[in-house]
C-alpha cells in the first residue's frame, strides 16, 4: 500500500472515530433497542457512513418482565381460595360442628345427703349428619372410702346413632355424702364419630350441686386456743338428721401427732380414737368427750376431724362417710412453762405397777423476758391408783380433802418472784395401791398462776394420767397325787421306768387380761400323754415338742388353773440327778384396758414333787 492509499485510510478512521464519539452524532442517530429473536442475526463486517450503531430487527417482541409474572401467580392463587371457601360456605350444612351438639343437665341444686337423687342428661344434635356410636360417661365424687378419702364415679351410657335433629335423654340415679354445704361437681362427657372418619370426637358439659344435711352428721365444739401444755376438752357430737333410726355407725377422730391424749368418754374400740355407735335415734343426739393436751409449737395451728359414716365389714372401717368436721386450735406460749414426769422405785420409766413407790417431778420455768410475780402451782391429785392419805411433798401444803398439794410464797420463798429464764422444781410422793379394780389411774393436773403486769394475768395448765399396769401372779410345780387324772410309775423315778407326773398351773390376774396363755417345751426323754383339765383349752406341736394352755381372756381378780400330764422316761445319765421335765414356763398375755404386755417367766419344772400338798417325803432323785 502506497503512502497516499494510508493516508486515505487513516483518515476514514478518524471520520468513522469521531462519529462514533461525537454526543450530537449518537444523539442524532441513535435508534431504540429491540432484542432479537432470532439467533441468526446476520452480522456486519462492513461499517459505512451510513451504517446504524445497533440494528433492529422487524421480527422482534415484547416479553413480561418477573414482576408481572409473581403478580398473575398471586391473582391465581386467590382466586382458587376464594373459590375453596365458597364451596366450604355452601356446603357447610354437611359438616358436623360441636357448636351444633347441645348436652343440657337437669339435676335438683340442692341434694340429701345419702339420699337417691334423680339426674337427667339430654343430647340435641342440630347437625345434618348424625352421629354415630355415641356414649355419655357421667363421674362425680360419692363421698365413699375410708376417712375422707372419696371415690370417683364413671357411669357410662350408650346412645347408638343420634340424628340430625333428635334429642335423646338418659336419666340417672346419683347418691352422694358428705358434709352440709359441701359442693359437688357433675361432669359428663359425650363421645362419638362421624361417616367416613376413624377419629372419636368428645364435648364435656358440667354442673353443681349442694349438699343438704347428712343422715348423721358430726360436730365438734372444744376451745380455739390452749396454751403449751395445757389440758383441753372436745365434744364430738353425732346427730340424727332423719325421722328414722340409723344403725352401725363408725366414728373415726384424726388426731395430730402433737396431740397426747389423755382420757376418751366412752373408751374407745381399739387404741386408735375409733368408736362404734350401735344406734342413733331419729333427731336424738350422741355425745364423745376427748381430753388432752398439745404439745406442739407456740403460734402453729394443729386441727383435729372427725368423720361419722356407716361401718364397712371390714373391722373398724368406715363403708360411707356420712359427714365430717374439722376443729382448729391454736397455740399459744405461756410466760411460765409447766412440765411433769413419773419415777418411781422400780426406775425412771414412766409406768406404774401395783405396790409402787411414785414420785411427781413438777418443773417450771419463766419464758418470758418479764419477772412473775406472786406464783403459785396447785396439783390435783386424782384417780383411784394413789393411797389418798399417804402423799406427801417437801415443799408444798398438802389438803388430803382436797387431793391438792399447794406451791406458792407462804411455802416456798422462790415463788415471791421468779427472774426471767430462772428455773426451778418440785416433788410429790404417791404411793400406789397394791391393789384395785381394773387399770386403776392416777391424774395429775397442774395449775400455774403468777403477775406480770397485773395480778393473775398468766395462767397455764398441764395435765398427765397413768394407767397401773396389772401384774399376775403366776406359779408352776409338779404334781403326782393331786391331779385331774391318775399318775402312774415309781417314786422315786427309775432310770428307763415310765413315771407319770401333772404340770400344776395357777394364774392369778390383778387387772382385766387378753389373749393370755401359758406355754412350755418338753425334751425328748418326755411326751404329752394329751390329759388335762376338764375345760381347758391345751395343744402340743410334736415338730416344735411345744404344749400350749391357751387361756384367752381373765376377768380382774380371776384365779384360773391347769393340770396337764406328761409321761417321764428318766435315762441313765440322770441317776443322781434330778432331770427338768419341761424348759421355763412362760405367761403372756395383754392387759384389757392399758394393753400392757405381761410376760412372766417361770422356772422349769422337775421330776421334784416338794411343792405338790400333802406331798410323802420321797426322793425325786432318779434311782438307777
């Protein structure tokens, strides 16, 4: 290429450079943009002058953009759910609804105690499809069990098919106790299913009713607030709510455990506060006195509840609580604080025997942050266990008309005043009656008065009752001659030789005994021949080689005997000897009344016939 050729061409670039560069140049030349369809756009090699910058294409096409596109997916998607809900709106009577199941509950507000109640349940469906293995569980509270323990009734009712627009009513008898005013709620449950569904539908209704007066209800009147200590009184009070007699009653008393318990009017069944009430005439009133002292902490409350009901055949349990009532008491510290305990000569054991030398320990003690003044402590003396003329104190006045025994300043110089947290204490000599009726008690209630801003303004009391636990007299010796039956064999008895001999036994009782018995082991060398006295109860266990005189109850001051025969085959080992026939003789029995244990020993008995009267002067050493 020549120099002119190249100047030439570079001169067409500079042109073609500046139009392209040039603002007015695009401005004026500048065609709008279109996107081609086709993907065979022809593309230029050749850029004349009069070539545009970007080339058209007439086939081109508009596209929606992403926006549009998300906006046309909404308007669908509205539109179907706007259709869903038409369909559901008119189609809707073909659904069954809970709002569509009516349960209305007819029952009286207020109901008897113990009394058959009618009680009606109605079932309205308004749906247009029925309802399909329909039930009704009706449960409520009886008011049955032990104490106050309630059982829950289901009772349930089946109502098949129900309907569009059938009502169907089921009706009922509920019988619930407990205690006036007391509410008990009804509860009802309807379940059923519906056409072409596998799941239990439920709707629950629930009503209340009142309790009116119980057949037979309890009440306890008592004091509200007892000091530390100090000796209260309960009345428990059974009534007759009805117009007939009601039989075979069972009154349960809830102690706590701060609660000692001194004396119960009448006794009680058992050593629980359970008492049987053989019958309660129409509108009459039976009346239960408890006494007894707290122990508990100053400002606690504790609560005593009492439950009357019908007895259940299980013994001293209650079937149907009828009523029931709590008490509550509270607390309180007293400034001067009283306390007692029991010794006698047998040891510090707080129990009597009948012969016994007592001794009262009363102490007292000032609580307060205040000094007492002018105190004076009084103790009653009670019961029929002491010998009333034979108390006596170091330091206080005693009144045998009276059975009181008096600590004040005129006695004692400490008890003009009593610093705070000062201390002191007192004796009171009781001899005890070496015999008496059954269980005699002794009580002793002591009483405390002082000043601490005006006269006698504190005042406390406490109280303690033993019971003299009744020994019997118990005695065992060997008998040949003296028996029920016939003794038999050589005397002196021979090594080898049979010879008959009688366990003598004599039980004595002070105080009224239970489940008594006598009871004895024979060794091998002897064998209960199975005679014994006419009347008796007496069985021998041949694995344990054990005879047993089963006595089972003595009234107080009874005298009850026995003679039972054993046959003895001395061996040559006891020639010189004299063998034991029998191991020790034991007595056991319970006191009726304090429940004390008896258990007197005695030492076994020997071929030694000594003590049998009117005995002959025989050897009872084995002969060879």
């Amino acid at each position: 290429m020549n120099p002119s050729e190249e100047k030439n061409e570079m001169h067409q670039i500079d042109d073609l450079e500046h139009k392209l560069y040039d603002p007015k140049e695009i401005s004026n030349e500048l065609i709008p943009h279109r996107f081609h369809d086709h993907k065979e756009s022809e593309i230029r090699t050749n850029w004349g002058e009069d070539t545009p910058l970007i080339i058209a294409s007439d086939e081109t096409k508009s596209s929606y953009s992403f926006g549009t596109k998300v906006l046309f997916t909404a308007l669908i998607f509205l539109f179907a759910v706007l259709s869903f809900t038409t369909w559901r709106v008119l189609s809707s009577r073909n659904v069954v609804s809970l709002e569509n199941i009516d349960i209305t509950l007819d029952s009286k507000p207020y109901v008897d105690g113990g009394e058959t109640t009618p009680f009606s349940v109605s079932v309205l469906n308004r749906n247009t499809s029925p309802l399909q293995e329909a039930t009704l569980t009706i449960s409520y509270e009886k008011g049955v069990g032990v104490l106050d323990e309630q059982q829950k009734v289901y009772e349930k009712k089946d109502l098949g098919v129900i309907p569009p627009n059938v009502l169907k009513k089921e009706d009922v008898n509920i019988t619930l106790y407990g205690a006036a005013d007391e509410t008990r709620v009804i509860s009802v449950k309807l379940e059923y299913k519906v056409a072409g569904a596998k799941a239990t539908f439920n709707k629950t209704a629930t009503t209340q009713v009142v309790l009116k007066t119980p057949p037979l209800s309890v009440h306890i009147e008592g004091p509200n607030t007892l000091v530390q200590g100090q000796n209260g009184n309960f009345n428990i009070s059974i009534n007759n709510n009805t117009s007939t007699e009601i039989k075979d009653s069972l009154v349960i008393l809830s102690l706590p455990s701060t609660f000692t318990l001194s004396k119960t009017d009448p006794k009680t069944n058992t050593k629980a506060t359970i008492w049987n009430i053989p019958s309660v005439l129409p509108g009459a009133t039976s009346t239960i006195t408890v006494s007894g002292s707290f122990i508990g902490t100053p400002g606690e409350t504790d609560t005593l509840k009492a439950s009357i009901g019908a007895a259940s055949t299980a013994v001293n349990q209650m079937g149907v609580v009828y009523s029931q009532e709590a008490h509550s008491v509270s607390i309180t510290s007293p400034l001067l604080y009283l306390s007692s305990h029991l010794e006698t000569d047998r040891g510090g054991a707080e129990n009597l025997r009948y012969g016994d030398k007592a001794v009262v320990y009363i102490s007292y003690e000032n609580k307060s942050d205040k000094a007492l003044r002018d105190v004076s402590i009084v103790a009653n003396i009670g019961g029929s266990a002491p010998i009333i003329s034979s108390i006596s104190s170091d330091s206080g006045y005693y009144d045998s008309i009276n059975k009181t025994v008096t600590f004040d300043r005129s006695t004692n110089n400490e008890l003009t005043t009593i610093a705070p947290l000062a201390k002191g204490e007192f004796k009171v000599y009781i001899p005890v009656v070496s015999r008496g009726n059954n269980s005699p008690k002794l009580s002793v209630i002591i009483n405390a008065k002082a000043s601490a801003v005006s006269k006698d303004d504190t005042a406390t009391e406490v109280s303690k009752l033993w019971s003299v636990e009744g020994s019997a007299t118990f005695s065992a010796f060997t008998i040949y001659k003296n028996s029920s039956f016939i003794n038999t064999g050589p005397l002196p008895p021979k090594a080898n030789v049979v010879t008959n001999y009688g366990a003598h036994l004599v039980v004595s009782a002070q105080n009224s005994l239970v489940n008594s018995k006598v009871s004895f082991i024979i060794p091998a060398y002897v064998n209960f021949t199975g005679s014994f006295a006419t009347g008796t109860n007496v069985t021998y266990n041949e694995r344990t080689r054990t005879v047993v005189w089963n006595i089972g109850n003595i009234t107080a001051g009874g005298v009850v005997s026995n003679n039972i025969q054993l046959s003895v085959k001395p061996s040559q080992s006891h020639v010189g000897n004299i063998p034991p026939i029998t191991s020790s003789v034991t007595l056991e029995a319970d006191e009726a009344d304090s429940r004390a244990l008896i258990r007197t020993i005695a030492n076994p008995l020997t071929t030694d016939i000594s003590k049998e009267q009117g005995s002959v002067d025989l050897s009872h050493v084995i002969a060879n």
